[in-house]
C-alpha cells in the first residue's frame, strides 16, 4: 500500500482492498503489483481481458 495509498485502503478486517482505480498511474499500479508480497494485486487489461501483471 505504501506505492499506491491513494488506490489501496484496508478494510474491516485488515485486508487491503482497491479504494480508488484512479489513484495512481499505470506504472505505479504495475509497481505495487510487482512489489506485493503475497502476489495478490493482478492488474488486467480492460481492452483485452489479459493479466498485465504479474
């Protein structure tokens, strides 16, 4: 959350969840994508249906 805090917030249960697909860039999202630790931010292509990332 710290590369994109603008898009990501925690939720009731401490987990993070999306708060704003506006919040960032697409080369930051593609940052925190790579950067998470548990792998489980996958961003797709809304164009294609593809992963983009990871």
């Amino acid at each position: 959350m710290s590369v994109a805090p603008y898009v990501f917030s925690l939720d009731e249960d401490g987990k993070a969840a999306v708060a704003d697909l506006n919040g960032a860039d697409e080369d930051t999202l593609i940052e925190a994508s790579q950067g998470c630790p548990t792998s489980a931010i996958l961003l797709i292509d809304t164009e294609t249906g593809e992963a983009v990332c990871p």
